[in-house]
C-alpha cells in the first residue's frame, strides 16, 4: 500500500484559504480535503453554486499550484438556510431540495478534478423509530450513490456520534441496506462510545477514505498523548486490506464537543509522523 496522506483546510479555519493550502504543503501532504459547509468553512456551499465552473476552476487551480491534489470533498448541507437539509427529513420538499444539492456538489468535485465526496449519513429524528429514520436515511443515500457513480464519483458516510450509525454494528446494517456505499472512516466517533479498535476494525473493508486523530471515552479530539487508538495497528489493517485511499489527519477547530481545545498544528504533525513510522514491510 503506497501511504498516502491528505490534511483537511479545515483543520485551519482561522487562516486565508490560500496559506491553508501552503501550509499542508509545506508540512509534506500529498492531499487535501476540502470542507464544504455552510457559514462554517473556508468555501461554503452557496459561494460554488452561483457559478460551479469557475469556483472549481479556482480551486483545482489553487490547490494544483501549491503541488497538491484534492483527495475528498466533504459536504455537509447545514448553516443559515440550510440546516433543514439532512438527507432523511422527514419532510419530501427538503429531501428533494438536498437532492437538487448533492447533484450539484457532484458536479463542481469533478470540475475540481476530484472524485471522492463524504456525507453524513443521515439523523435519527425525534418522534419516530430508529428503523423509520434509518430506512429513509438508506433510501436517499441509495439515490446518491447510484448518481455518484454514473458520473464516475465515489460516495462515502461518515458514521458518527450524532447520525444513524453511531456504532459498526449500525453501519454494517447501514450499507447492507445500500448497496454501493463506501465509508469515511474515524474511529473516534466510536472510541467515544468505548468500542474497541477490533469492532472499527471490520468496516475497513467497506472504507475509501479515513480519517484519524486522537479519541477517547466522551472525547472526539484528543491529546496525541491521551489517545486510546491504534493507529499503528489501523495502518497496517489498512495495507493488509489492500486500501488505495487517502488517510487524511483530520482535527478541526470548533467548540463541538470541545474540538478547540488541542493545538490542531502539533497534533497534526505528531499523528502525520506516527503514521509515517508504520513499518509495511
């Protein structure tokens, strides 16, 4: 397995976009992940949609010119005037409107020259069952998966603390559901919950892009010293899986769950050199 590391921009949001990009560079990434959010990102859903073309033009050419490649465009439909838009409401009007979105975000990933997009897989909504949540969830995430690949694009969730896949046991139910769906693995959404490394351990098959940094028990970021995954151990499952994706170091800068509370530029570096150290011979 060639190692191949991507670093998000937004891991840096308190920096212009352009010194983002130069400074992924400089720290010896191949890869960057795009953020694609609304009021929460360095370009925001609504900045693109005006005028696909040219915001992917710009883009690809900005990240091209600072010798990287865009190894995934990560979109998430909230924010002012969007925070309706999670692929499973319960109401057809917004799923249609999230529909006509993702349609869209297709389109400008690969005028950016990219072809891998990470989405949230959906909420469990309060009123009804989890099976009616997650059968919607499946339904939609089918939809886009089966566009995704028409247009040559790979679709992937991330399963996470506050979605339909909370656990691996959920998430394997999840894509059994979906044929087709690929995963954006992070493992600290279940250290969270205190699920071993061996339970995370079998959605790997199922993953084209991951994501790592440091967890523990009800902390989603942590310290590089108080991490409880093996990341040495994910390397090398990785290999043995003959995985060709990025993995991307993935801290972000936001008071959820207390995410501004480690120095995302140390962390980084560290988890960036640990997983260089892993011996795949």
């Amino acid at each position: 397995m060639e190692l191949k590391l991507s670093c998000p921009d937004f891991t840096f949001p308190l920096l212009p976009h352009d010194d983002v990009l130069q400074l992924i560079a400089m720290l010896g990434f191949q890869g960057v992940d795009i953020g694609l959010f609304e009021d929460r990102s360095h370009i925001y859903p609504s900045h693109v949609m005006p005028d696909l073309a040219g915001s992917a033009r710009d883009l690809s050419s900005r990240v091209r010119d600072k010798g990287l490649e865009i190894a995934d465009v990560y979109f998430q439909a909230s924010g002012p005037g969007l925070m309706d838009l999670a692929i499973n409401h319960p109401d057809a009007e917004d799923r249609r409107k999230a529909r006509d979105l993702f349609a869209r975000v297709v389109e400008f990933t690969l005028r950016c020259n990219a072809t891998h997009i990470s989405i949230e897989p959906g909420l469990l909504w309060e009123g009804e069952s989890y099976e009616t949540s997650l059968q919607r969830a499946c339904e939609e995430l089918a939809w886009r998966v089966e566009l995704a690949q028409k247009a040559g694009c790979v679709c992937a969730v991330e399963p996470n603390v506050e979605s339909v896949a909370r656990t691996p046991a959920q998430t394997h139910r999840l894509l059994e559901m979906t044929p087709g769906l690929t995963l954006t693995l992070d493992y600290s959404h279940f250290a969270y919950r205190e699920i071993s490394d061996d339970e995370s351990e079998t959605l790997i098959p199922h993953t084209s892009h991951f994501h790592v940094r440091g967890g523990h028990k009800n902390r989603l970021q942590s310290k590089y010293q108080d991490n409880v995954i093996d990341y040495r151990r994910v390397v090398r499952a990785l290999h043995e899986a003959d995985y060709t994706g990025f993995i991307c170091v993935e801290y972000v800068w936001t008071e959820w769950e207390g995410c501004n509370e480690v120095d995302n530029l140390s962390e980084t570096i560290q988890m960036r050199d640990l997983l260089r150290s892993v011996d795949l011979t």
